[in-house]
C-alpha cells in the first residue's frame, strides 16, 4: 500500500460491537431471526455482513455458513431461479453443500431442458429446482442452522409502480419459515422499510445501522494507519485535529471516510479545500481528486460507464489501451474501497455511491457528450464482438459435432454438452447486457445519421424475446423483463417511447408461456392486455395498432399450439394481425411493423401447411420472408427460409425447396441455435429423402442426430432417427439386393427407437409418422425375406396390424394423407405377400376414403381439383394407389397372359403416372414404383410391348388424360420400351 | 530543438546575486522559526517560481544566525558555487541524490551537529543513534535541516528520507525542517509534517523582474524589460533563461528554451523520453480555453490515427503523472504555469503559421462536436474563444 492507496479497502473491521454481538446470539440461539438491517449509502452494510460470515464461520456449533453474500445488485439475483442459482453458488464447496444436491441435479436438468428447446419439460425443471432448493435450505437450517445474507436489497424495491423483484414472492414464501440461524436483509432504509412492509404480519427484526462516532471514526483511521504501517513498514499517525476533520468531512459515513484518506493522501491542499467547502462542492472535489489519479482516473470513469460490470478486455476497448496495461489499471481500480468484486468474477463494480456521483458531476454534464459517445460506440462494439464470437464458438461446435470426421451415429457427443450450455449462459448473460447498453447509448453508424438509443434498444429487446420466446429460453425472458422494467421506470419525461414500452411488456407472460411450451389462446391475461393498452396515456394510434397485432399474433400463434388447438381462431387472428399492418406507420415504428407481420405471415403459412395447403402456405412464407428481409432479423429469416422450404417440398418443388433449406440452415448456423440447426437439418433430411437422394438424406439426419443428441434434444433426435430409418429403408432396395438385409436390420433400429421418442414425447402427429414407417418397414422386410421363410408372415401381420392402425389414429388427428398412405401401403403389402385377395380388399378399403373424393378422375377431369389442390400429398397417395393396382394386374398376366390384364395394368400405369405428375415428377413413393414397374416391363418381349404400349394410347384416348400428363407413355419412351408403330 | 547543455546552465547554477524580492516569505519564515521551538515549513510554488533560489537565500541567510544550524540538502544537481566550501551543504552537480547515501547523509548531520555518534553500515542504527545523540546534545544553534524538492523525487527515496532523515529528527524538542517543492504533498506519517507551515511562492511583479534581470546583469537590452516581463509571467526561471541570451537571440527563441526548462523540470522520466511529441501535444493542448475530456481533444491531437484513443489516454497520464494537468469538473484542464508561455509564445509572429494550423484544426474538430453533439453545442463552441481572438489580431 503506497500512501496514495489509503482510500483502499481495510482488512479489519471497525465498530458494530452491539450488532456482532446480537448476531452472535441469533447463530447461538435455537430460533430462526429474519432481520432486515438498514442504513444509509456507504454506511458499511457490506462490510458489517461480510464481518457476520467471518463470525459465523467461528462458530463451532454452527454449520450451515455460505462461503459469499447474495448480492441483490445482479439483476440475475431477481428472479427466483437466479436467487436460487445465486444461493446454491453461496453454498459452493462449503460443507453444506451435500444439502443442494437435488437441487443441483434439477439445475442440470433445467439447463439441459433448456438447450433441447420449449417444452413444458423446462418448466417443471425449474419448479423442482426452486423447490429442492428450499426443502435443501429447510434441512440444512434444522440440522445445523443456516445463515443467509442478502445484500443491496434495496435492489429488489422496483421504481414507480413496478413493485419487488419478481423473486421476493418466492423467498418471502419460505424465508421466514426456516427453523434455525438467521437471514439478514440488509439494505437502504427505503428499500428495506418497502420489503418490510410487504412482509408485514411475519416475524422479523430491524435494525440500523448508524452513522460512526467520532471514536469509531478515530478507531478506523488508526486501523488504516496500522494497516499502512504493517504493509509498508512505514509508520503512519494522524493528529487528534485531523481526525476530527476527517470525521466532519466524512460525515461518519465510513464509504466517504475511504475517498477522505484517498484524497488527503494524494492532494492536502484539495482536503484542505474540501473542508471548508459547501457538501456539494465538497462531492465535486471529491470526484475532481480521484479523476486526476493518473490511470485510476479514466479506469474509474470507465467502470461508472458500465454498471453492469467492468473487464479488462472492455477498459482496454473504452480507453484504446493494451490488454496488459487494462489488467493492471483495473487491478488498481480492484484495491479501491468504493469498487465491488465479486467471487469467480473477473469484472469490477463500483459502490452504488459512486455511480451515483459520476453520474451526477460526470456523466450528466454537457460537456461529457463526446467523451460519451465515445465509451458508448466502444461499449458497443465490445459487445458485438463478444457475441459474436460467441455465436462463433457455438457454430464452429454445432459444426464438429454435426460433421464429425468418422461418421458413427453413436460415438458419443454428450461430453460436448456441458461446454456448449456454459457458451449459451454466457451468451444469455452478453444479449441482456447489450440490451441494457444499447437503452442507453447513442451509437453513430454512419455519421449522418442521428442514432435513438432507445429506438435501437428496443429493437434489441424485441429481437432477444422473440427468439427466447420461439426457442424455448424463459431465463433470459424473465431478465429482459427486468431490464425493461427498470430502465421504463428511469425514464423522467414520457417521450416518444415510454408508452410503446409499456406496451411491450404486456407481451412477456405469453412469450413465456410460449418459451415454456404452455401457450394458452384462452388465458385471460390476452383479454387484460388488449384492455391495458387502451389504457395506457398518450399511447400513438400507430403504436396501439402495432402492439395489438402483435398480441393477435401470438394469440394465434397459441391456437396453433396449445393442446387444444383452434385453427379458425388462430386464420382469424392471424389476418386480422395483417390485415391491421397493412397500412402506413409512423417511420419509427416501421421496424416493429415489418417484424410482427413478418412473424404473422410466417405463422399463418405454418397454419395452412398443417391443413395440407402447401400452395397457401408457400405464398404466406414468401410475404414474411419480404418483411422480415426489410428488419434484417436473422432468427425469423432463417425460420422462414426453412418452412418455406418445406412447405415447397410438400408440394413437391423439391430444387427451390432444398436451396431455401439450405439457405436457412447456414442462417441458423449463423446465429447458432441448436434446436434450430437441427431441425434445419431434419427438413434437409426429409427434402432429400422425398427427391430420392437416400445417401444425403441419411447424412443430413446423421448431422441432426448428432447436434440433437448433444444438447439433449429429445424431439430432434427421434425426427433424425426416424428419417434415418427410412432413407435406409430405401436404400436398402436401391442398391444391390444383397445389402438390403443389413440396411433393413439397421432401419429397424432407429426407427423402434424413433417411435419410443415419440411417444415418450406424446407429439400424435409424430407418433402417427413414426408408425407409419414402421410399419413399411417390417412390410419391406417382408420383401427382402426369402420366399419360403417363414418370417414372411410374421412381417406381413406385423404390418398389416401397424397400418391399419395407424390409418385410425391418422383418421382421428385429421391428417388425411397419413391416413390415406396407410391404406394405401396396405395394397403394396398385398402386392409383395403376393396375396391378391387381399390386395383387393385393400383397394377397396382405399377407395372408400372419403378424403380421396375430390381425386377420382374420370372423363378427362379430376373431380374436384380446386379441393384437390390443397392437400398436394394426396396426389402423391392416389398415384401410388394406381401403381399398386398396375402392378398386380402385371403379376396377373404375368400369370394368365391376358390381355384384359395388360390392359387393366396399362391403364392402372398410366393413371398412377398422371396423378405422381400432378404432384411432382419425382416423388419417392411412386419413384420405387417406377423402378418396381420398370423392372417388371423389361422382361416383356417385343410384342407384348407394343401391346402395352397401345393399351397406354387407348387409356389416354378413353380417359381423356391431358397430353402434359401423358407421363407412363414419356416414361416407357425414355426407357426404349415404347414399341408403337407411328402409322397404326 | 533542445539545447540541452546551454540549458541546463541556466538553472543548475545558483547565485545569491540574482535574488530578488522575496521580504514578504523570509519574514513569514522568520517569524514562524522565532516563534515556535519545532516544526516543518514547506515552500510551495510552480515549476520556476523560485522555490530553491528561496530556500537557498535562506540558507545563507541563516548561516549568518548563530542561533540555527541550518544544514541545506539538494536532491536533483545543480551547483551552487558560493557555499561551495560550505561543511552544511549536500549538493552534488552531476548526479541526483540516491537512497544508499543516507547512510553517509545521517553521518555528516551528525558531524556537522557536533554530536558523537556510533558509526554503522545500518542506517536503522545509525539514525536511531543520531536522534539519541542529538537530543543530548548541549551544543549551540538548533539544528535546522533545509531540503530541496522533495517532492520531485521518487516517491521511494522521498519515503526513504522521511523515515531516516526527516523522522528521526522530528523527535526532538527543538528542531525546524524546511522542505520545498510542488505538486501533490502525500500524507505524513508525523503529525508535524501534516501540520506543516506552507509558504506559496508567487509569480513576481513586473518591477521584480526588471531587478531580476538587472542583478543577472542580463544582456538584453533594458527596453526589452518590459516584454520580459509579460512573457515570462513573473517566473524567475523564465525571466533567468530569457534573460541570460545574447541581445542578437530573438525573444521568441529565448522563450521557447524557457519552455523546454519548464517542461523538463516537471516531466517524469518516462514523459522525458518522448520530449518532443509531449510538447507538440502539450502546445495544441494549450490552447484549449475549456477543461478537456479525452474523445473531444483525439482528433485534433492524432488526426486520422485509429489509435487516436489509446494515445491521447496515455498522454493524459503522463501529464497527469508529471503534475501539469488535473480533473477539474468539467475535464481536464493544463496548469496555468504551462499554458501561459506556451501561448505567448506561440502568439509571437514566428509561431504564427504553427498557431493559426492549430486554430483552423481546433475550429474544425470543435464545430464538429457542435454537429454532433446538439446539446452540447454552446460548451463546444466555447473551445477556443480567446484564441480566435488572439489570432484575429494578429
């Protein structure tokens, strides 16, 4: 300690004696004390906690002492999974620790919940965590007494009419039922008397802490100057006058006694100035001495800049320094007894005195604009930085782990999920700092351009909520809540803003409710909130119209999802929402319109893909992809380039669909949020699978697995596995026979373990799928079989059983297509048994579908395809139907050589290629057929061709079969096989 | 450019003859000493305003008092040829004091003290004997110990010389310490030395300097007294080094080598090393009329560099560290004792090309902040107010 160091924090505490000793009796006694201590700024609350924990940390009889305070000062400390977390940090390595151990295993499963996405699995999570948490405290109190200490609990004391911290109902709850040891608030009189008051009727005691004595005074400038003395060697004695002076100059208060001792030592003349001054110019002096520390000054302005925390990479970038030097100018600022560290914390704090002062004569001063702006662009670009790198690291993971360098679905990836949840925290933790910056920076991107930092914050906050919401993060939702709260309550003049804030905030309980995966379209709070912003003062006609969509959106966003889903409702909400946008706003707001109607368009072609109509839902995906291109809105971007993509392979565009997939995969890559790299890659699966590249396919769902598997993503593994079975399971018959045996084998595998997902997950939709392809699968078991094992019939009941229930359930969810290709698969299973008989019924039982009316065709014309069109899928199911109705009339003449049978075959042929091209031209059901029929027809001699071939002309003369679908004549041209004579 | 040895002259080497009017703080002083049996008197002023010539005058004023036993201690070189054969006098030419001669310091207090002290190689010892011994002693004349710029030196050998020197003898009864010196004053481990008696040493009226510049029988010619005056700003220093050029050297360029004193005495060692930049940024910081903060002045003092931040931070604390800016409310603010000749010099005709570049770079960066900054326009266009007008008249 050099004498300019004087103002650093002292090793031995001063005073209190009365209070250590109460604390003393309350670790001693049988009971639990809650008592709230409250004083003054930098009257020593810290220092008096800190000083209880050294005592309870000697009692003997004592054991459950935290190794740290809870310090109320994190707005992560606010909600009760961040208090949790803060509380079990405290208990970290210390004895009690085994007391959490549930707890820590709920953590681990939150986290993990979280990682795999919104569900409702993250919600319980977080209950058990809470709960174990307390009944942990519960224990530990009773058996051995426990202490808490909270601190800057005024923190918890929101401005205006916000009320507490969204934790204190969860601690009030159990705080003041624990049976032994003792919990000490302790805080400014202001925000303790709130708490205090909010938890009246409980049990607790107060206690103040008062300003020191001039003894106490004297007590702890002799205890600097032994402290010097014993650092140094030097020794150090102040005269009986300055000590007095010392103490009128500081009030007693001990904060101030600290910057007293730091500036008397670095300018007596300054002190001496100080005295005589006014209290105001006495705070000016104060900060003019520290700033004119060479070093100590701009690192102290910097920290003020930056309350949520000061590093050494951030004051190297405020103050365009080397690493080095910011590591050692913060080291300094670090020994300072108004800055704050915290355990495991690299950053530094300042006492809230001091940010408070800087404000005041620093920062609030015109004369601080560019000095300002200057840290701010700085702050900013730190922050960018950092979240890019994060994103970054997170990419180049998900990349690894996607496309490893062996390709063994079952090496395992689990060790990769620690490091990347601790990436994702960190990046949590950067998003709602830069949301906290950006509320309050002005940034200048281009010198032209006046920049609104709120405008800009806004939009921040929007962003960050709208993928926590859509990707299942409520932690970083509930802290964003916060920080607008708080930074609303901040605001002295209403502005352009404020009312716009509040109503954003209405929005946060649905996007949690959404993050959580318990949306709720019913939920009365929708009703409130339409309510509440009619109600809120000077809110801009645009700004209602905006915020009211957006509540409509997400409204119908919940129709869609919730159990109960209402697909009316959610059509009506969503084009109202539109409908609403659809018209000039204010230029401030144009950001906010483009971002909701783009989420609008995005759901309602979501809404009209589950209804089968891909064509609706194509056009909806591309509108929303216009308006989100105008927000530069990555997350949404990349959402729509995927499910425009699907929707475009379902209607079989299978190039535009794999080049928007691909598209959107590399956006998800870019801001690399796991759940979605996997889905992007489950959407590639299944894109490839349907335009018959199995091998990619395969590879795409072994990329999701892999992702999936890491961050514990249960849904995205069973969608991996089930493609994974399936584009083996065709593979298996478009290779070499040989193999067909292993790949079947090795499909059967996933595919049991794709359905076990499912229905562990309870998704119908997904358990109807995974069944389905189950079910083909021991049919084509049954085809790869020898033709006397006796496996066939086993294979055959098996899939016969699966099918027809799978066409139940498929018929109870409403989704026709499933349905309508089980029952058409029930064919083909006929067909490979060679069981004719059965084969008919089978038709029949497809033909009577009610679904399949609108496709018959007959004379020329389909009947009903305006209906027809908007279930694509459907097509694809007819065509197989037909197939599978040639095909057996083939085996028939095969058999009798009839030419009845060759022309049902033809007919049949040329039907099943009619409706395939009303779908696509390469659909993988009807593509094996093709192979299936191309196979079959090469062994027809010259003759019997040019038979077929006339049958083919006859059908499409009789049935009228438009020219451009003529598709079989095409298709035996293109295989050599079509013998007509032109002339005949 | 430096004219390091030429300079170095005109302030290393000290002569009674030159002294002039400082009757107000000698009689303070002596007052204080024939009122009080013990104490410390600190001498304080800006860099050149005289503080060792002071001291020294008292010195051999003292010297002619058999009542006291002054015993004078110089810490940085220079050379004061009169007492060169004076026993009280530690003073060497070439070389700053260092801590390892403290030892040998203590031994001449003692001789010259006329006490009999144990000689050791320790100096925990041999102070601890020196205090004992003295406060023994029944010879004549309290011992009275003068010690220039102490707060200049490092601040180890400072605490050193505290703790051997200054320390040991504040325990006796009758004792009297005279320290010199500018910039921060730490705090005192004794009381004595918190408690200390400060003289300030102000910058000398006009009539002052004509005597001044009359004593050092200066070369120019007396017409020029009055301009000497104006430019040096009443500080001896400036008025000795301007005043000892030759007639045929411009003024210009007399004040320009006061400036460099200036500048060397106050700079730490590591701001010395880069000399030339310090006083080109300290030149265009000079002519800044409001306290400063660091992103409005890195434009006009690294144009064009992107690691204009980084510089002007370092900058800052290197002035900081050498005592010639602080934090004054609103920012920073260069010490007037530095501002004044800069800007006189570079108001003169010679510098004009220089000082109206710095103006047009100063107005230019100040209107863009007043773009920039909306609010806060009228503090940025208040940049350079008196500098407008300087160059307007010229």
């Amino acid at each position: 300690m050099s004498e300019e160091q004087l103002g650093i924090r002292l090793s031995e505490f001063v005073g209190r004696t009365e209070i250590l000793n109460e604390a003393e009796a309350w670790l001693q006694s049988p009971d639990f004390r809650v008592v709230f201590l409250d004083g003054s700024y930098g009257i020593g609350k810290t220092r008096l906690l800190q000083q209880v924990l050294e005592l309870a940390k000697a009692q003997s009889n004592f054991g459950g002492v935290p190794n740290r305070l809870v310090d109320f000062y994190h707005f992560s400390c606010h909600t009760a999974e961040g208090l949790a977390r803060a509380i079990l940090a405290a208990f970290e390595e210390t004895a009690s620790e085994k007391y959490f151990g549930l707890c820590v295993r709920s953590l681990d499963n939150l986290e993990e919940a979280r990682m795999a996405g919104g569900s409702g699995k993250a919600a319980q999570c977080l209950e058990d965590m809470l709960r174990y948490c307390v009944e942990g405290l519960r224990q530990l109190s009773e058996q051995t007494g426990v202490l808490l200490l909270f601190d800057t609990v005024e923190q918890y004391v929101y401005p205006g009419q916000l009320g507490f911290a969204p934790a204190w109902e969860w601690l009030k709850n159990w705080v003041f039922t624990l049976p032994r040891g003792a919990a000490i608030f302790a805080g400014r009189s202001e925000g303790i008397n709130a708490l205090k008051n909010d938890a009246s009727g409980k049990a607790f005691l107060s206690r103040s802490l008062d300003l020191f004595t001039p003894e106490e005074t004297r007590k702890y400038i002799n205890a600097v100057a032994r402290e010097h003395q014993s650092r140094t060697g030097q020794p150090l004695s102040f005269l009986d006058e300055d000590i007095d002076k010392l103490h009128r100059a500081s009030g007693g208060r001990p904060i101030w006694l600290a910057l007293c001792l730091q500036i008397r030592a670095c300018n007596p003349e300054a002190f001496t100035a100080l005295l005589k001054g006014q209290p105001q110019s006495f705070e000016q002096g104060v900060i003019n001495s520290l700033l004119s520390v060479p070093d100590l000054g701009e690192t102290l302005k910097a920290a003020g800049r930056v309350p949520r925390g000061l590093n050494a990479e951030l004051l190297a970038g405020i103050r365009g320094i080397s690493r080095r030097e910011a590591e050692s100018a913060l080291g300094g600022l670090g020994e300072m007894a108004f800055a704050k560290t915290f355990p495991n914390d690299e950053r530094i704090f300042l006492h809230d005195e001091m940010y408070i002062l800087l404000q005041k004569y620093v920062y609030s001063d015109a004369a601080d604009a560019a000095d300002r702006a200057s840290a701010g662009q700085k702050i900013y670009r730190y922050y960018k930085e950092k979240r890019k790198q994060k994103d970054e690291e997170l990419s180049r993971r998900y990349r690894e782990l996607a496309q490893p360098a062996d390709e063994q679905v079952n090496r395992s990836v689990k060790g990769a999920a620690a490091a990347l949840r601790e990436l994702e925290m960190e990046r949590r933790r950067l998003k709602i700092e830069m949301v906290y910056y950006r509320l309050r920076y002005e940034i200048c991107k281009d010198t032209s351009n006046q920049d609104d930092p709120i405008a800009a914050g806004l939009k921040r906050y929007y962003r960050y909520a709208h993928e926590a919401a859509t990707s299942g993060d409520d932690a970083i939702l509930r802290l964003l809540q916060i920080e607008l709260s708080r930074f609303l309550a901040e605001q002295e003049a209403a502005g352009f803003w404020q009312p716009f804030m509040r109503g954003l905030l209405l929005m946060n309980e649905f996007w949690l409710k959404a993050a959580s995966g318990q949306q709720d379209p019913d939920n009365p709070s929708y009703e409130e909130a339409f309510e509440s912003l009619q109600q809120i003062p000077s809110l801009d006609a645009d700004q209602c119209v905006i915020l009211q969509a957006l509540l409509k959106t997400w409204r119908g966003t919940d129709c869609i999802f919730s159990k109960s889903a209402n697909y009316r409702r959610a059509k009506e909400l969503l084009s109202s929402a539109i409908q609403e946008l659809s018209r000039e706003v204010d230029q401030r707001l144009e950001w906010f319109k483009n971002v909701v109607i783009s989420l609008a368009y995005r759901q309602l072609g979501y809404l009209n893909r589950i209804l089968g109509d891909f064509s609706s839902a194509i056009v909806n995906y591309q509108q929303g992809l216009r308006y989100s291109r105008r927000v530069d809105f990555i997350h949404e971007e990349a959402t729509l380039r995927n499910d425009l993509g699907f929707a475009q392979m379902r209607n079989g565009q299978f190039v535009a669909a794999l080049e928007n997939m691909k598209d959107g995969l590399q956006l998800r890559y870019q801001i690399a949020i796991a759940t979605r790299i996997v889905l992007s890659y489950q959407s590639l699966s299944q894109c490839y699978l349907e335009s018959g590249v199995y091998e990619e396919s395969r590879r795409n769902a072994l990329s999701g697995i892999r992702v999936a598997e890491a961050i514990g993503f249960a849904r995205g593994v069973a969608f991996g596995h089930y493609t994974y079975a399936e584009a083996l399971r065709r593979l298996a018959f478009a290779e070499s026979s040989q193999n067909a045996a292993d790949y079947l084998r090795d499909a059967q595998e996933h595919i049991d373990h794709a359905v076990r997902l499912f229905e562990d997950l309870g998704e119908q939709d997904r358990i109807i799928d995974s069944k389905l392809e189950q079910a083909c699968l021991y049919r084509d078991r049954l085809r790869a079989a020898d033709a006397d094992s006796s496996m066939r019939k086993s294979w055959f009941d098996r899939s016969n059983k699966q099918l027809l229930e799978v066409a139940k359930k498929a018929k109870e969810a409403r989704i026709a297509y499933r349905q309508a290709d089980a029952m058409c698969n029930r064919i083909w299973l006929g067909y490979y048994m060679g069981d004719f008989e059965f084969a008919k019924q089978a038709i029949k039982d497809f033909e009577e579908l009610d679904v399949l009316k609108p496709y018959w065709f007959s004379g020329g014309r389909f009947n009903d395809e305006g209906k027809a069109g908007s279930n694509a899928q459907l097509w694809a199911q007819v065509a197989k139907f037909c197939a599978a109705q040639g095909m057996i009339a083939l085996k028939e003449w095969e058999q009798a050589k009839s030419d009845e049978k060759l022309r049902t075959a033809a007919r049949h042929l040329t039907l099943a290629m009619m409706y395939n091209a009303k779908f696509a031209v390469d659909h993988r059901g009807v593509r094996e057929g093709r192979r299936t029929i191309h196979q079959a027809l090469v062994k027809l001699n010259e003759q019997e061709l040019s038979r077929l071939c006339r049958f083919v002309l006859e059908t499409e003369q009789n049935e009228s079969v438009p020219a451009e679908l003529c598709q079989f004549q095409k298709f035996l041209q293109d295989h050599a096989l079509w013998f007509v004579d032109k002339q005949s | 450019m430096r004219e390091q040895g030429e300079r170095d002259n005109l302030y290393s080497v000290y002569r009674s003859n030159e002294f002039v009017n400082r009757n107000k703080e000698i009689e303070r002083i002596m007052k204080f000493l024939k009122e009080r049996q013990r104490g410390v008197i600190i001498l304080e002023g800006d860099r050149g305003s005289g503080k060792t010539a002071l001291l020294l005058e008292l010195f051999r004023r003292l010297n002619q008092m058999p009542e006291y036993r002054p015993f004078f201690v110089g810490l940085f070189p220079y050379s004061a040829p009169e007492f060169e054969a004076n026993p009280n006098l530690w003073l060497d030419a070439h070389q700053k004091f260092h801590a390892g001669q403290i030892l040998e310091l203590l031994k001449k207090l003692a001789q010259y003290w006329q006490v009999e002290i144990r000689e050791t190689d320790s100096v925990e010892l041999q102070k601890e004997y020196l205090a004992r011994e003295l406060s023994l002693r029944s010879a004549a004349g309290v011992p009275l110990l003068l010690v220039d710029s102490i707060y200049e030196c490092d601040e180890s050998l400072r605490v050193e010389l505290e703790t051997n020197v200054l320390m040991p003898l504040l325990t006796l009864e009758r004792v009297f310490i005279l320290l010199s010196g500018r910039g921060k004053r730490p705090i005192w481990g004794r009381p004595e030395l918190q408690n200390a008696e400060i003289i300030p040493i102000p910058p000398l009226h006009k009539e002052d300097v004509s005597d001044q510049l009359k004593k050092m029988n200066s070369p120019r010619p007396s017409a020029e007294y009055e301009d000497i005056a104006d430019l040096s700003g009443g500080f001896p220093l400036t008025v000795r080094v301007i005043g000892s050029s030759p007639p045929e050297v411009p003024l210009s360029r007399s004040l320009n080598q006061a400036i460099d004193v200036l500048l060397d005495q106050a700079l730490s060692e590591e701001a010395k090393s880069q000399y030339a930049d310090i006083r080109h940024h300290v030149e265009k910081m000079s002519l800044l009329d409001i306290p400063f903060r660091i992103a409005e002045i890195e434009d006009y003092l690294f144009p064009g560099d992107p690691e204009k931040t980084g510089k002007t931070d370092k900058l800052i604390r290197l002035l900081l560290q050498s005592f010639i800016l602080r934090y004054e409310g609103k920012g920073y603010r260069l010490n007037s004792s530095i501002v004044y000749p800069i800007r006189k010099w570079l108001e003169m005709s010679e510098q004009q090309s220089d000082l109206r570049k710095y103006v047009s770079a100063l107005e230019q960066v100040s209107q863009q902040l007043q773009e920039r900054y909306p609010k806060a326009a009228t503090w940025y266009s208040r940049m350079l107010p008196s500098v407008r007008q300087t160059s307007q008249l010229n």
